[in-house]
C-alpha cells in the first residue's frame, strides 16, 4: 500500500520516477508498492523530469501545476511530491489518482 500523508499545507505524496520512458503516465498500481509509479519522457538533467512529473501529476489529478512541488528528492528517483490542497479535496484526488492507476478502491491503494 501507498502511504500519503495529509499535512496542514496538503498531500504529501510519495512518488517513483521513471525518466526517459516512452510515454508521460502514472501506474500501474501494483499490490507491493509503496511509492506512486510515474513514467515521464523526460531526461533527468537540468530539473525536466521533475517539471515533467508535476505536468503530469497536476493533469491527472485536475489541479494547477502551482498546487504541485517536489518536496523531497529532487536529484532521486523515489521523491516526496506535496499537493497544496484542502482536507476537503483529498478524496476526490485520491479517485482521481487511483482511476489513473488502475485500481478499484481508493482505500485498497492507499493509506492516509
């Protein structure tokens, strides 16, 4: 299970980047992971596959790309990606991100 932690700014949201892969996607959920899979075309050199994986987070999950930051991890792979929401959102990004990775139920994915 993933593991997403809601602080006072929002979702705090742990994330595996994979750079140079043939398409700009999130998933697919597998029962193991502890880290969200996100595949971006980008290389990663001079920051373009962490603005390739807020592109492609703030799409999914249908909010700005100013919502979406990197907080930890911006020379790794596995990153902490911090969502800046209400409480109130959190469920409806949690569909949203659980749609896009194949799963049925948000609460089989994730843990918050």
């Amino acid at each position: 299970m993933i593991s997403i932690q809601f602080t006072q700014t929002g979702l705090m949201l742990p994330v595996r980047v994979t750079p140079k892969s043939s398409r700009d996607a999130i998933g697919p959920y597998q029962p193991e992971m502890t880290h969200v899979p996100v595949k971006v075309t980008a290389p990663p050199e001079d920051g373009k596959a962490n603005q390739a994986v807020i592109a492609v987070l703030a799409a999914t999950l249908g909010v700005s790309k100013s919502s979406v930051s990197i907080a930890k991890g911006h020379t790794s792979r596995l990153k902490q990606v911090l969502i800046a929401v209400a409480q109130s959102e959190a469920p409806g990004l949690l569909t949203a991100l659980d749609k896009a990775m194949g799963g049925t139920e948000p609460r089989d994915v994730f843990i918050i």
